[in-house]
C-alpha cells in the first residue's frame, strides 16, 4: 500500500507536463469583431482553450489546442482568410522547459515573501500566523471546506478601532487555478494592511477588509502537482472533471459565453452553484449585503480593470460610477510604472460570459463596485523573479481605486 504511493507522488510529477503533449499555442490577430467573436466561440469548445481572447483587436487571441482539433482549427482558419503562428509549438515541451517555478515550503514563522508561488498550505499558515502575531487587528475565519476537503479561511483586517459599523472591501482571488499571479496579489495585499500598516491607514480608516486569496485550493494544488494549464475546479463529472468557478454563479447563469459540455475549460457546471467553492464566496457575499461597497476578484493575465456587465454589453445604470473607479487604477499604474492597464466593461473589452462572481456580487449581493483585475503575465507562469513586480503595480492600482471608492461610499 505505501509503495503504491510511492509510485503515485512520482507519476504526478511527470504527469505535470504529460497531459499537454502535442498541445499548442495559437496567436491570431483578429481583423474585425466578427473574427474576435469567431475566436471566443470556439475557445469555449472542449479541446481549446482561450488563454487571452480579447473582442478590441488591439492584442492578438492566444488559443491553446488540443491535438485532435489542430487540423480542424487551421482549415477554419484558412477559410475564414485567417493568418496564425504557433508560438509553442509543444505545450508539454515548454513546461519542462520552464520547470514548476513553485515553493512547496515555507519555514513557518518565516517572513512571506514574492519571489516564489506558495502551496496553499502554506498560504492558510501565513493567514494563522498574522492572526496570532496581530490579533488585535486581525482575524482568520474558516469559511468552508472545498471539494476535495481543504480549509478554506479569510482573513479579516481591520484597523483595531474597533467599530463594528464600517464599509466593507471583500477580495478574493484563484477562481482560475492556473492563475498563480492572482493568489500571489491576494497575499501582497494582506501582506502590506497588515505588515505595513502604518503607511495604508488610509485604506482602513473606514473599511474593513475581508480576504479570500485562494477560491479554488483543489484546482491551485492540482497545478501544482499534476496539471500546470488547469482552470476549473476539480469536481467530479460523468467524463471530465471541474466546472469553471466563474461561470457558475446565478446570474443569467449559462446565458452566454460559457459551455454546458463537461469536458470544456469554460463549463458552467450542472446547475448555478454547484460547486462548494463558489457557494462558499456566495455566502461572504451575501453576509457583506448592505456593508460591502467594492469587490474586487483577481485573475490574469492581460491587464485589464474589469467590470460589469459579463453577461450583456449593455452597461449598467451606474457604470460611470464603475467606470471612474477602473480608470481611476489604471491611470495611477499607468503614472506609477508605465504599465498600460485596458480598463471597460468586461463584455465590451474581452468578451461576453455569464455566470461570473463579479456580475453576482455587484446585482445581488449590493455591492455597487464590482471589479475584475487581470493582472500582468504573458502566461500563466511569470518568473519568480516577476511576481514581485507584478503585484506591486496591481496594488497600486487597488490603492487608487479604493481611495476613489472612499471618496463615494464610506
Ligand atoms: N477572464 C475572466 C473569465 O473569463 C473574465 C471575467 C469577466 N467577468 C465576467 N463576468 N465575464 O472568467
Ligand atoms: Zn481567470
């Protein structure tokens, strides 16, 4: 019995790479929005995958494929009078190449840093540790268990002023498990509310702030020890595993944009949250009704301030409101780095899929700022040496979008 684990830790490790042999990375610039359109319909089919589709034709589509669909995609292609290049040739190949860039350990106790990807354990140690070592300021809460049966914890972070009344800031971040980037935001966050407390008193004057860094722990350990490119969760299905968290949210819940075949990365699962991860973040969102005024999920890559609607292009009643608090980040990152965010409603500026946390929280569970951040990568992998970099100019877009959110709300 324990050598058939032995045998089975040592085929995960291969497996990480395995699974994508043959694969390969599409970049096709598309000419009009028919063409963009064209590209986000087919990336939701099982067998592709759309790692960046965008409908503003200003950056080209990256599509991932599978070896079965390759040559029906490039005849499509060619018809369609479409030009591509394969810029990874072998999916598999670049991730041995690249080698699994995370850090399974983390001396407890030890100062959190960003120069490795940490494994969710160690993730939920940093929270326990600065609940111990700052209680007066902070506390964890132990929200749920997800699929498979790991600890899902927030962390409340307030300034200890102990007013029970205040406005509440709800992040959370890793719906995407692939998106290592996110979870890796979520943390400089806390890091810096609580570890550099004194020079962000101004984001906790009047808000309290409430931190899911990891939504999906089951699919983020999945990455991590067998499957770099996965996105969904990992629930079980008739023939495939997981539904992607942010397709599966109740509102106009598979409406468009998301697929109801299970095998597909875009699944929107058998029915609006069926998935224990994505009740979890319904119940904080719901508990916050009336006090959460911004919420603000993480994902990447791309660079964009999103936010409602997914699910239509019609804007909503408030959008100005939205919009001043997305320009807002991205012209403070623009002044701070350079760095160019694309800032709009999700469905202009990417594409249209329903059933996102984003337009959840913002039309049913009163918060009137709603924003999706797709941070900085041209991949999912960003080099170690990138992540510090990387969720810096995130935060310095959060800080400029909460101080507007402040000026309107608190
Ligand atoms: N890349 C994100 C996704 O596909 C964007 C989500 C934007 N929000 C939305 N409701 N569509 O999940
Ligand atoms: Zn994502």
């Amino acid at each position: 019995m324990l050598f058939k684990v032995g045998v089975l830790v040592l085929l995960c490790g291969f497996a990480a790479s395995f699974q994508y042999e043959g694969y390969k990375v599409y970049n096709i610039q598309p000419r009009t929005s028919l063409e963009a359109d064209f590209l986000h319909e087919i990336s939701n089919q099982p067998g592709f995958d759309g790692l960046h589709v965008s409908r503003l034709l200003d950056r080209p589509a990256q599509i991932m494929v599978a070896p079965e669909q390759q040559g029906d995609f490039e005849s499509l292609l060619l018809q369609r009078g479409m030009t591509y290049e394969i810029t990874v040739p072998d999916v598999a190949q670049k991730l041995e190449e690249d080698g699994i860039t995370s850090q399974s350990f983390r001396t407890r106790g030890a100062r959190i840093g960003f120069t490795a990807f940490y494994r969710h354990s160690a993730i939920n140690d940093y929270l326990d540790e600065l609940a111990s070592s700052y209680s007066k300021y902070v506390s964890v809460e132990t929200v749920g268990q997800s699929y498979e049966g790991r600890t899902m914890k927030v962390i409340r972070i307030t300034n200890g002023d102990g007013n029970p009344n205040k406005k509440v800031i709800f992040v959370d971040a890793g719906i995407h498990a692939r998106e290592w980037i996110a979870p890796a935001g979520a943390l400089y966050i806390i890091n810096q509310l609580v570890e550099n407390r004194a020079a962000n008193a101004d984001l906790l004057k009047n808000f309290d702030w409430v931190v899911l860094p990891v939504v999906n722990p089951d699919g983020y350990e999945y990455t991590h020890t067998s499957s770099r490119m996965w996105r969904k969760t990992r629930s079980k299905g008739k023939s495939c595993y997981g539904t992607d968290g942010n397709r599966n949210f109740d509102y106009y819940w598979g409406y468009t944009g998301a697929s109801s075949s299970e095998c597909s990365d875009t699944y929107m699962g058998t029915k609006a949250f069926s998935e224990v991860e994505t009740q979890v973040v319904r119940s904080i969102l719901q508990s916050l009704k009336g006090k959460g005024v911004f919420y603000l999920t993480l994902h990447s890559y791309g660079n964009y301030i999103l936010y409602p609607w997914g699910w239509t292009s019609n804007l909503p009643d408030t959008y100005k409101d939205l919009d001043e608090v997305a320009s807002a980040g991205a012209s403070a990152i623009k002044s701070a780095t350079g760095g160019k965010f694309t800032y709009g409603s999700s469905t202009r500026v990417l594409y249209a899929a329903a059933g996102g946390s984003d337009d959840y929280a913002f039309a049913m569970a009163g918060f009137p700022i709603s924003i999706t951040m797709e941070l900085q990568g041209s991949g999912f992998d960003p080099k170690p040496a990138q992540i510090q970099g990387y969720v810096q100019e995130a935060w310095v877009g959060i800080k400029a979008m909460v101080t507007k959110v402040d000026a309107k709300y608190a």
